[in-house]
C-alpha cells in the first residue's frame, strides 16, 4: 500500500469539501452541479485515490522501489 489508512481517511476528509466549493466556484461560470452530482464526483474521486493507494507500486505486486543490497 503507498499510503497508510489514516492518510487515506485525512485525504478522503479533505476531497469532500473541495468538491463543495468546486460546485461553488463552477455555478460562477453558470455551471450547476446538482447535490447527487457533487456525491457522485467525491465517490469517484475518492475511489480513484483508493484504487492507486492499493495498485503496487512496480506492476508485479512487490511494493518495495529500493533494490536491495546484495552484501
């Protein structure tokens, strides 16, 4: 896992009012996100966030980046 489950749930926290105030700053622009727009997008961005955390880091499962010393 790249992160840890406590940095997921602090990043998770953080997504929901960003995409509250991205809602905001689009109805500037006369764009109007509905409330099950806003929850769809969050649940996505959210999942997106979860489904990198957990891919491993090098393609074959093995989440270590270092080589390892051969001595």
């Amino acid at each position: 896992m790249r992160v840890s489950k406590a940095g997921l749930l602090v990043v998770a926290a953080i997504v929901i009012p960003i995409v509250v105030e991205f809602r905001t700053a689009l109805s500037w622009f006369g764009i109007e996100l509905s409330v099950l727009e806003g929850v769809a997008l969050a649940v996505t961005i959210v999942l997106a966030i979860v489904v990198w955390a957990v891919w491993p880091s090098d393609g074959n499962g093995n989440a270590e980046t270092e080589p390892t010393d051969p001595e």
